[in-house]
C-alpha cells in the first residue's frame, strides 16, 4: 500500500467514520451504570416516559473527533511509528512531552505507555529501594501500591478523610525514619489537602509523589496538579481524563529525577531528545524497563490535550450545578473539598449515616437511573488477600524481610477510618455531555431519595 492509498482509503471512511464520532457522544452504552446489584435494579425499575439518557461515559473519546484523526494519519503517512527514528523525524511524543509539562508547570514530561509505568519511573527517579518505606493511602488504585513493591520497599497505609484523599494527620502519624517517600494520589476527581500534606513532608524530609490519574488537569489553589510535589504522575487509560486507550506521563522540575525516570524507562539508557532537555548526563547507566510510547499513542494524546480544559469546564459545570442544587438539604454532609475550583467534575459526593443507608440510598437513586453507586475505581488495599499475605513474586521479595517488613500487618486494623468513609459514601457519576435538564433530573432524584431517608 503506497501513503496515498492510505490516505485515499481513510478519506474514503471518513463520512462513516465521523458519523461514528458523532454519535459516540449521544449513543452511550450502560457499562458505566454497572455493578451485578445495579443491573438486578435497573430491570425491576419504573420507566417514565420523560426519563432522560444519563449515561456519564468515558470522557475522553467523547471528545475525539478530526484532530486525533489528522494526527494519526500524519503517523501512518510518515511510516515513522517509533518515536526516537524513522524515514521521516518523529515529533508526536517529543511535541507531546513538551506541552504537557508547559501545561502542568513542570520543567520536564517523560511520556510512558501507563499511569502504572509513570508510577515505576517515578519510583526509581526518586531512587526508592530496599529497607525504604513508602506511605500510601489505603484506598487507591493497586498500582501506587505495587509500584512499591516492585522496587523492594515496604507501603506502609495511612487512613483517607472525607476528602478521600489522605488524611494529613495519619501520614503524619505513619513517618518513621524510614520513611522515604508519601504517594498523595488525588482519587476521583478531586485535589488532596496539599497544604498540610507538604508542609509535613518538607518538614520530615519525605519526597512526595504525585499521583494525578484520577484527576489529571486539576489543581490546588491555582496549581496543576503533579507539579506541587517532587514528582506527579498520569494515566491515559480509557477511564481517566484524556485517552489514548494506554498510556501514561511522569512530570518533574529536578533534572536528576528526571533523567533516573527517564533511563529507567527505556532500559537505563538515556537518548540525546533527553539530555538536549537535561544537559550533560548525571547519572550512570543501570538496569531498566522498556515503558517508551508510540507515535500513535503521542499523535492521540496531542490532540486530546488540546481539548483537556473544555472536558474539566463541561465535567466541572455540570457537577457544580448538581452540588449547588443539593447542598442546601438539611444537614447533608458533602464530599470535603479543599479547593473546589481545582475539581475536575468527575462526580458529586454525600454521606450517608450508616453503610445500610447509602445501600439503600444507591438502590433508589438507581432505581431513577441516576448513576449512583459507592466510591469506584480503587481499591480497599489493607483488606486484600495477596496484601494481607504480602505476597510477592517471590517469597524472599525484601520488601516484605526486612525486620520492620515482617513485622508490619496489613488488614482492616490498619484502616479503620478509610473503610468507616467508604462505607458511608454514594457517589454519583458525571457527564461531560450532560443537559441542564439531566442535572435538574439528578437534583431533583437526590432530593427526593434524600429527603425519604429522614
Ligand atoms: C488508573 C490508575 C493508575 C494506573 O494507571 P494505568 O494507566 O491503568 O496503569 C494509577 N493510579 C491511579 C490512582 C489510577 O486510578
């Protein structure tokens, strides 16, 4: 196939392929609603005729349109598919690195193939290894934990707090000598208490890693999210923000985290794209990983990023509409917000007294097809089998036979608070593509069902 015929041929598709585009946005499917209890619901559910679509979806393909199809075209038409060389210069990653770090305030963007990989670079730039520990809040994703282990150090959990962020008094509780380095992952949308959070760190000498996957393109009084603490990573999964399917970044100001990122990223060498960035290396060669990202990958995320501020806009208008029509319930307790303006929008949050009323709660929002359900997307770590069992790859793994390492126990005792919070907790879904008429449907429901509880 010569470049004109693939040119020629996507031409060709183009009609169905934007009608396609199109309609993603409107046509959702119900994935999203999801649990088995949800879909049990949903068929015994009562259908008026006026109830509208709410579907949230996957935010970042609804945005996708000629831009991430131009660049991808520009891939195929270039036959240079790798980013470090091919028959004509590569741009897609390299482009894409500099304007994210520009857009999150850093000095530096290393661009990976997941928010999983962003998270092992970060760990090695930091040079966090045996006989280390590393505080990580109790509810995440399981990466923040693993990244851990991976690197043979001990997670040691700290308690979330209404902000479902960690709590800074339990991170501060949880610093021992030790202690190299805090992972403050802002879940679901929404910023960590920074302000303590690196007041505590700094004073103790603790390094903190940024992890911004559920919440990329927020911020904390006025700054993007992964360029407050020493290093910030990023997921460009499908779930999260913008998507390219896979995908993830590692942000940074110090050049010497940076080129640790970087070497371990591509087998613990360090291309000149690098070093053009650096200046004269600093670091010696050691053993890495293969975690570089394609052209194809860079060539979608260049143009989401473009699109990053509409999706927050529409996410954060539509769920600022929905806390303003609910918060002035009588004694509702919302989602704790340390800066609500930093808040991405991904859903809205209230408590519940009792773990049998936010069931039930989920139950009757969902019987109105309002995609109500507990906190998603993470998970309880204490409480996991493998975790509890510290089990690794191999039963000698150091993280777990160091003396602290053996002693240490995991389980529900070690996240009393954070289980209290998840229990209580109903979340409900935003949409990007949400109507008014949809936001007055979901504060009307929330009104109802809450006002039933009393
Ligand atoms: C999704 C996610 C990750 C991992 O990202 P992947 O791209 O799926 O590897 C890490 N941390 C958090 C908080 C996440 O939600």
């Amino acid at each position: 196939m010569t470049t004109r015929n693939v040119t020629t041929n996507a031409r060709n598709h183009s009609l169905t392929r934007r009608k396609f585009l199109a309609t993603g946005c409107i046509a959702l499917s119900g994935a999203a609603v999801g649990s088995r209890a949800g879909r049990l619901l949903a068929s015994e559910s009562p259908k008026p005729p006026d109830m509208p679509n709410i579907d949230p979806g996957y935010v970042g393909p609804q945005f996708f349109d000629e831009r991430e199809e131009q660049a991808l075209l520009e891939v195929l038409e270039s036959r240079s598919p790798f980013r470090y060389w091919g028959p004509r210069r590569p741009t897609k990653v390299l482009r894409f690195e500099e304007s994210f770090a520009k857009y999150m305030g850093a000095r530096f963007a290393l661009a990976v193939t997941s928010g999983t990989a962003a998270l092992d670079c970060a760990v090695a730039g930091l040079g966090i290894g045996p006989g280390d520990e590393v505080i990580v809040p109790a509810y995440t994703w399981w990466s923040d934990y693993t990244c851990v282990v991976h690197a043979g150090a001990l997670p040691v959990f700290a308690d979330i707090d209404t902000t479902f962020n960690l709590d800074p008094q339990d991170f501060e509780r949880k610093i021992t000598p030790r202690t190299k380095a805090v992972i403050a992952v802002h879940l679901l949308g929404g910023p960590c208490d920074m302000d303590p959070i690196m007041e505590t760190a700094r004073k103790r000498g603790v390094m903190v890693l940024e992890d911004c996957a559920q919440c990329v393109g927020g911020s904390h009084r006025g700054r993007k999210l992964g360029g407050i603490g020493d290093v910030g990573i990023y997921s460009f999964q499908v779930n999260k923000m913008i998507t390219s399917g896979e995908g993830g970044a590692v942000v940074t100001s110090d050049p010497a985290i940076y080129e640790r990122a970087a070497r371990f990223h591509d087998m613990g060498t360090i291309r000149s794209v690098f070093l053009d960035r650096l200046g004269p290396s600093t670091v010696k060669t050691f053993a890495g990983e293969n975690f570089r990202m394609s052209e194809f990958t860079g060539a979608v995320l260049g143009a989401q990023l473009t699109k990053l501020d509409s999706m927050i806009a529409q996410l954060s208008r539509n769920a600022e509409a929905i806390y303003d029509g609910i918060r002035n319930l009588p004694g509702i307790r919302l989602r704790r917000r340390p800066d609500p303006a930093g808040d991405i929008g991904y859903a809205v949050y209230f408590e519940t007294g009792s773990k049998d009323t936010r069931n039930r709660c989920i139950r009757e929002l969902r019987n109105r097809k309002v995609p109500a359900s507990t906190l998603t997307g993470s998970v309880l770590l204490p409480i996991e089998e493998s975790v509890i069992n510290k089990r690794a790859r191999h039963p000698d793994w150091p993280s777990f036979n160091t003396p602290h390492g053996r002693e240490i126990k995991y389980g529900a005792d070690c996240c009393r608070q954070t289980l209290d919070i998840f229990d209580r907790f109903v979340q409900i879904r935003i949409g990007a593509k949400y109507t008014q008429r949809i936001n007055d449907y979901i504060v009307d429901s929330i009104r109802d069902v809450y006002n039933s509880l009393a």
